[in-house]
C-alpha cells in the first residue's frame, strides 16, 4: 500500500507537470513573433547560448544550463550489509532541488583558432561542501581538422560518456552504475584531439589526476601519471547524432549511424589525493559494495592503501535509426600495485567487469522519447545492478533544448553515490527522479 502511495503521488506529479508543459508549448507557439527577436544578426545557437559580443578583436557567448529535480528514495532499504559482513544505514533523501546551475561563457581572441570555454558550475544539493562551487575552463588552439590541443580543465575521454555529449544522455546528467563506478572524473590536463582518417578520430589526454573536484594541487602527487584516450570509428554515415554522438536518436536518422569506441585510463592515485566519500563529485577509488579501497582495516586489520594504479579499459557500440537506437558499453579494471600503510596483506589486486546496456525510441518525432536501461558490474565484494524505466519530453518545438525527464530506477546493492546524483552507495530498491532541465 506505501509503494501504491508513492506511485499514485509520482503519476499526479508527471500528469501535472506534462499538462503545464503542454499548455506552455501552445501558448509558445500561438504568441511568438519573430519580430521580437532582439538579437537580430546574432541568433540563438545550440550550445553556444546568445552571442553578447563581436569584433574584430574576438567573440563573446554566454550559455546558461541548470535543472529542477524532484528526487524520492522511499522505496530504498534503511540500510545494507556490505562485501565485508558489515551494516550499514542509508541516509533516505526525500527532497526538491534546483539541482545544478552552470553559466558557460565561450567564444574566441585575438584569433578564431584560439577558442576559450569557461564556466561557473555549481550543485545546490552539495550546498556547504568544500567543491559545491567550480570555477574553470580551458583553452584550445584548433591547428587542423587533425590536430586541437587543449589545456585546461577537462573530462578524461577515458568512457563514452566523458568524450564530450554532456548534457546528451537519457538521463538528466547521471550515468548509470556501471559507467560511474568505471569511468575517470575532470581534472587539469593538456588534451589532443582531432580525424585521424575519415571516420575515424582520436582523444588523448594527460592530466593531473582522476579527478580535481574537491582535491588542492597540495593533495596532488607529482608523477603526472594520468593518461586516457579514445578511438571511435563511425562506419555507416561517418557521424553520430548531434552534439559528439548525443545518446539516443532525437536527430530521426534516415540513414542507420553507427559508432565502435575503444577508450583506456591509467592513473596512480594516492590516498591524500582522492575526494571523500560525500564529495560533490565523487570518482575515489571503490570495490563494488561501494567501500573506499583507501579506508584503513578495510582488506586486513592494521593495513591502509595509501597508494595504488587504476587501468581501465573499454569497449562501446551502438546503431540509431529513424528515432531508435540501441547503444551499450563492457568495462575492464584492475587496480593493482599498491603501497601500504602498516601490515602487509596477502590482496594484490583488484578486479571488476560490468557492462551498460540502453534502448530508446522516439515515440513522437522531437516530443516524446521512451528508454529502458540496464546496468551490472562483476566484482570481487558484490555483484550490484539496475533497471531503469524512463521517458524525455521536450515541450516546446523542435528543440531539444528544454526537456522533462522522470525515470524509476530499480536498484539492487548500489556500489556508487553522492548527493549530486539520484543514488547513494548501498541503495537497494526503487528511486524516483524527476526533472525539468534547461539548456539554453
């Protein structure tokens, strides 16, 4: 009967929100002028937001992107027993949030091959914490079609999702499981990328660390050991989708696009220089009942991790046609070669494979997409995976730019979490999210 509650509540706020958005799409449509355009000569453009400035000199753009989420995790165990046979409480959340607010600024100087791409991004939800507030950025000289370096504060292309087609997921930025406890973070680096032939490309970077989120250069070590990269291949129409192949096929291919991506990350990551477990952007190193591998006494009484290397490697494929696509992602990591503090232990490595896997399809062309998603990773303390169910609809016409998404998750011993995502490590059962985002 509580669930039933939960579920008619859920249905009365969709159906309502669904409505309003309806309503605002007809009113949008029967009242625009362009005559009211003041911009003029400079129009809105994807991504890049209005143009405020021009000259000869350079180029100014402002973008603003922030989403209202509504989040329940009633449906969730009050705890968990983790991969050690202890328990643990999960902190329920059951709660509205203007979730995140970003203000990018790009454009160019001096030169157009000079671009700059700066922003203010910051999680409402992480409100008190020491990185619920990032300032950053990074410059790019575009030398040819071959060759763009970068430096700066970027993604390490070290999974899909972190080539560059954020917001483009099905979900309102969050990954599913598999892909979160894999894939490396942001952090301060110098990248190349560029067509090596036609349809084939290239991303490699190396950087500072797996993630500078709530991490200072003191906490950094000094062996400027990170490296990932990516390969993708586009062997049908050499493209995929809007925005460096945006999930599922909002762009209705007439053609079937096809992508093969192989991507790899290697980093030695220190104890002083992982986030904390609550971090506002949480990528520190885990085992798959969602425990720190640097927590002291966790693989033997009187031990710590004080230093160990991550490699990740990466598979990922998908086809998209006529508003359908179908799209997945298999993971190899080790962590190995670690140093300790205290007793020795008989571990010497780490091991974990999991895999994603997503279908969508555009019910009605740039209004309504449906998706369902599946996500398992294979570990050493716990094999932990989920369903998701979930739709996007975009009110307003034919743009993808505003949308509403909600989405019922059906979690099984989460090994990942924080208070910027849906999720929180040790989640077991159903959490319900709902969003209205906004990418102007």
């Amino acid at each position: 009967m509580k669930i039933q509650r939960v579920l008619n509540f859920r249905t009365i706020i969709i159906s309502a929100l669904v409505l309003s958005l309806s309503m605002m799409t007809y009113a949008q449509e029967k009242t625009a002028n362009p005559d009211d355009d003041t911009t003029k000569y400079v129009p809105y453009r994807m991504m890049q937001g209005h143009r405020v400035a021009k000259s000869k000199y350079g180029e100014l753009n402002i973008r603003p992107y922030t989403y209202f989420r509504y989040l329940t995790q009633a449906g969730i165990d009050p705890s968990y027993v983790d991969g050690f046979g202890k328990t643990k409480e999960v902190d329920k959340r059951n709660d509205i949030q203007l979730q995140k607010v970003s203000i990018y600024f790009t454009g160019w100087a001096f030169d157009p091959k000079f671009t700059y791409f700066l922003y203010v991004w910051t999680s409402n939800a992480s409100q008190g914490q020491g990185a619920q507030v990032v300032v950053a950025g990074n410059l790019s000289y575009n030398f040819s079609k071959h060759f763009k370096l970068t430096g700066g504060i970027m993604s390490l292309p070290g999974v899909r999702s972190t080539e560059g087609n954020f917001p483009f997921w099905l979900s309102v930025d969050n990954r599913m499981i598999a892909d979160e406890y894999m894939r490396p973070s942001y952090t301060s680096g110098i990248q190349a990328k560029g067509e090596i032939v036609k349809k084939l490309s290239y991303q490699v970077m190396l950087g500072n660390n797996m993630s500078t989120l709530g991490v200072d250069a003191g906490q950094i070590d000094n062996k400027l050991s990170t490296v990932a990269g990516a390969l993708v291949y586009l062997p049908t129409t050499g493209e995929y989708g809007m925005f460096n192949g945006a999930y599922g096929d909002y762009d209705m291919h007439e053609k079937v696009a096809t992508r093969v991506g192989v991507h790899f990350t290697r980093s030695d990551e220190t104890r002083q220089g992982q986030p904390t477990t609550d971090a506002f952007e949480n990528v520190s190193l885990r085992v798959s009942d969602g425990s720190s591998i640097f927590l002291p006494n966790l693989f033997n009484p009187g031990t710590q991790i004080d230093e160990a290397r991550d490699e990740m490697f990466s598979v990922d494929a998908g086809a998209k046609t006529k508003g359908f696509a179908l799209e997945g992602e298999y993971y190899w990591r080790k962590i190995d070669n670690f140093k300790l503090i205290g007793s020795p232990m008989a571990l010497t490595e780490l091991n974990d494979e999991g895999f994603q896997l997503l279908a969508s399809a555009m019910i009605f062309p740039k209004k309504l997409q449906l998706y369902t998603t599946y996500s398992k990773i294979f570990g050493q303390y716990g094999d932990p995976s989920e369903t998701r169910v979930g739709f996007n609809f975009f009110p307003f016409k034919k743009t993808i730019s505003v949308r509403l998404n909600g989405q019922v998750t059906f979690m099984n011993n989460c090994p990942v979490g924080g208070l910027a995502y849906p999720y929180t490590v040790g989640a077991n059962g159903t959490i319900f999210n709902l969003d209205l985002e906004l990418n102007f």
